[in-house]
C-alpha cells in the first residue's frame, strides 16, 4: 500500500489560462472547514513534522514546489508537490514534513476541521509509540 494518494484536479482551461475549483465531498473527499497556506518559506526551512490524530487534509502547490515526506510509523515515502494540479491526502496518523520550499511557494491546505492544537502529535518517539499501540499520548 503507498502512503502517496494523489488526486488530480483537473484545471478548466481557455485561452485566457487555467482555473482549478475544489468542491468539497467531489475533488476533496471531505467537508472542507479550513483552509490554510504557507508562503514565503525561507531558504533551507523545513515544516511540518507532526501527525494528527483524526484530521485529514489535502495540500496542493498552487504555485511553486516543496517536497513532501509522508510517514506510517512503518515506513517513508516522498511526493513533490510541484503543480496546482496534483493535490495530495494527507490521512489521520501520517508523520509529515514538508522540505526543499521553491521560493515562489505558495502551500495550500483543506482541511476536515478547525484548528484544534490537541490533535497535533508533535513529537516523533510519541507517534511511533502510538503506532505501535504501546502508549496512550
Ligand atoms: P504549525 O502547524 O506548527 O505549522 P507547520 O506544521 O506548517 O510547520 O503551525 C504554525 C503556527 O500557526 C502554530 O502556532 C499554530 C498556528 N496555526 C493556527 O493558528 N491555525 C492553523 O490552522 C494552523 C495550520 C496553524
């Protein structure tokens, strides 16, 4: 099973340029209550590195690149996010960590719920404690 579930949004272009709509429950598989971007990523930052107990998320480039590390607690795998095109699930219980921010880069969020810091596991060894069903964090 790969951890990388990309869905393509297909973009409605004419000769004017290119459009993408995202509607909930149709190109994202869920009911969108947030929507969040990160832009202007300093050089060599890295972000991320954290799981969510029960939110689920699609991140899409709509402009530039950064590449994405998904993580099971099992094993790793890596996506680019290089096109306005290709969003990416990003699942309830995967370790993520976003790298190599193009400078141009403008991430964008939806997400099944509101901000809720509790949801958060920020701290690898806990995830994978978690994982392993070995501790209640
Ligand atoms: P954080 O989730 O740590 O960012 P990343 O995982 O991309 O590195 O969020 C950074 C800060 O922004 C943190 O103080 C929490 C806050 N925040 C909100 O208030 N609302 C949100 O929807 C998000 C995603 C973050």
């Amino acid at each position: 099973m790969s951890l990388i579930q990309t869905i393509s949004f297909p973009p409605l272009g004419d000769d004017r340029g290119s459009l993408v709509a995202l509607e909930a429950n149709k190109a994202v598989p869920f009911d969108v209550k947030r929507v969040y971007y990160i832009f202007g990523t300093l050089p060599h930052v890295s972000r991320g590195f954290h799981a969510h107990r029960a939110l689920k998320q699609i991140a899409v480039c709509v402009a530039g690149k950064c590449r994405m590390i998904l993580d099971n607690g099992k094993f790793k795998e890596e996506v680019w996010l290089d096109s306005p095109t290709k969003g990416l699930l990003i699942t309830e219980l995967i370790w993520h960590e976003m790298h190599d921010f193009s400078p141009d880069c403008v991430l964008l969020v939806l997400a099944d719920e509101h901000y809720d810091e509790m949801d958060y596991i920020r701290d690898y060894d806990d995830f994978k404690q978690l994982i392993l069903g070995r501790k209640h964090v």
